[in-house]
C-alpha cells in the first residue's frame, strides 16, 4: 500500500541523473585505481555517482602495455575531457592502488587544466585482515 | 520549494568551504561527530586510527592539511543545525562525501608548478610506506620471511641512526662521561677491612 509509492518516489530521487545528459557538474572527484596490470579513471560528483570513466584497457592498449604510465595518461585525458566539456572546473583526485599509473595520471590531470583542491592517496590497507594468496613460484 | 531552498544553500555553502579550508589550522582534536546513521558511524574512528598510524608524516609536513575529514564537517556547524530544522531527512546528506579514509592527503596550491606537486605527493606517500606496504601484502609471508624482513629493517634503521650524530665533539662527550663513570666506580671501596674490626 505504502511501500509502492515509496518506491517511486526513491527512484525518482536517485535516477533523475540519467534523464539529463548534460548535468552540470561544477566540482567533482576523479578517482584513480593503478594496478599493476592497469590503470582506471573514473569521474564522479561529489556524492560518489559516476558521471564518466576510462580506462588503459577501453583506450585501446591490451596486455602488458595497459599497466604502463603513458597508458594510464592516455585513459586520464580521455576521462577528463569528457567531463570538462560538461563544465566541470574543481576537482579532488583520490588515487588507490600501487602501480606505475599512480604518478602518470596525476600528470595528465594536472596538464589538463582543471583545478585541483587534494589529491588524495586511498589505498586500502587492511589492518591484518584477510590471508593474501600464497607465494608465486615463477 | 525546501527542496530548491536546501539545492540552494548547499550549493551557497561549497564556496565557503573551498575558501575556507585554505586558512583555516588543522585543529588535532576531533570535534563531536554528526548524528550519522549507525553504518558509517563508526567512519570517523575508523579514519583516526588508520590514517593516525599511517599518516603520521602528513600530521608533520608542513603543507598537507594534516586534518582528518572531520575538519571538513566543522564548516557546517551552523548549515547543520539549520538544515536539521528545515528539513531533517536531508540534514546530513552533506556528510555522505566525507566517508573516505585516506593515508596521504595533499593541498594543492594555486599555481603550484605540477613537477612540485608531484614531487612533493610521491614524498608524502613514500613517507607514509604506502606502496611498500602494498607490495608486502600482495603475496602471503610465513613466519620465516616476516623475520628476515623484521630484521632488515631494523637493521637499516639502526644504522640511519647510529650514522646520525656524527659530529665529534658529541663523541668525545660520550667517551668523556664513560671515563668518569668508571672512576667514580675506583673510588668505592669494596675491599674488607682488617680482621679485627669485623663484628663476630
């Protein structure tokens, strides 16, 4: 009785988002997880809901080559230019994970020309937690 | 219509915060948390004590703002108690963003070169272990390899800080005040006295 109409109206709270395309987006976080084998970019708003992403892997590098700075650089630009068109201006960067895309997309954030106010390093550490994989014996 | 009113207060509150974060001292105290739901009641501890251990360099250096998110919320003292008045639901709907806990937080300055800026990030993470630590808890390590990495570095840190006061005047000090030491030790007598004065 009351639980249908409640759920209307939540959805249309959350998923006006998709309706407009072009939301205007002053500020947002652009989040940066460098693995080692590759490199995602995702620009989101403040609250966390992604606007766009890009990674070394969607910019056409394959492989090895994906874990590598010049393809994280890559992805990053391609992330943010998207965004820029839509009117974004600030941004906060939150970078997680070891990986040579770490420094390469910050690079690539700061030459791009949108205003930095942190940059943020998010790894998660665990506080000894779960038991890792075992050794490689390559 | 308080839907609009609170788009736009919030959106009036941004620019203070932007601007303020800049002047405003990172206060080392935590300031009482907002009532937030139970989940991510437990965030802002949380943050303490995993940045507190790790972060440590941040507290130190002088350009990070060495702040847990918590001095983000201290803008919105006055926005929060409004916002719980006029419409409660959405009272704390700011604090969703401030959920991340962070290891290394830098400031970005106006017009800070990008070579300086990535500089001084790659210091702050290298000060606070990150990547090392990444790398440590890739692969399990049995007790054998937890030891031998244990006493490597230990011994790289004993030796940065024996290699430390190099100066010689401090050595000589040292030599110095061992000597004395030693001499005050001459001076007691420990030798028993003569047969007949001892008590029988």
């Amino acid at each position: 009785m009351a639980q249908p109409r409640a759920r209307i109206g939540s959805r249309r709270n959350g998923r006006i988002g998709s309706r407009k395309n072009a939301r205007r987006i002053p500020k947002g976080v652009i989040h940066v997880q460098a693995s080692f084998n590759n490199t995602i970019v995702t620009v989101t708003d403040i609250r966390g809901r992604v606007v766009s992403w890009s990674s070394a892997g969607t910019c056409g590098f394959r492989g090895t080559r994906r874990g590598t700075p010049f393809a994280a650089q890559t992805a990053a630009g391609n992330a943010i230019r998207t965004v820029v068109d839509q009117g974004m201006q600030r941004a906060e960067v939150m970078i997680k994970g070891p990986g040579l895309g770490r420094d390469a997309a910050l690079r690539a954030i700061r030459r791009s020309g949108i205003l930095l106010s942190f940059v943020r390093d998010i790894t998660p550490m665990p506080h000894n937690g779960c038991r890792p994989p075992k050794k490689r014996r390559v | 219509m308080a839907a609009s009113t609170l788009g736009g207060f919030i959106s009036s509150l941004f620019p203070s915060l932007t601007s303020k974060s800049q002047a405003k001292p990172s206060p080392p105290s935590l300031p009482i948390p907002p009532p937030q739901p139970p989940v991510s009641s437990d965030s802002p501890y949380l943050t303490l004590s995993a940045s507190s251990s790790s972060s440590s360099s941040s507290w130190r250096s002088s350009y990070s703002k060495a702040s847990v998110k918590e001095e983000d919320l201290m803008m919105f003292p006055a926005g929060r108690d409004v916002m719980s008045v006029v419409c409660p639901a959405m009272a704390h709907s700011n604090t969703l963003f401030f959920k991340s806990a962070y290891n290394v937080q830098v400031v970005v300055g106006e017009d800070e070169p990008e070579e300086a800026l990535l500089r001084r990030f790659r210091r702050e993470v290298m000060r606070a272990g990150v990547i090392q630590e990444c790398k440590r808890r890739r692969f399990f390590e049995n007790k054998q390899e937890e030891k031998k990495r244990k006493t490597r570095e230990a011994a790289k840190r004993n030796k940065r800080r024996s290699r430390r006061p190099f100066n010689k005047a401090l050595m000589m000090e040292k030599e110095e005040s061992a000597k004395k030491a030693s001499e005050v030790e001459d001076d007691d007598n420990w030798d028993l006295p003569e047969e007949g004065l001892l008590p029988n």
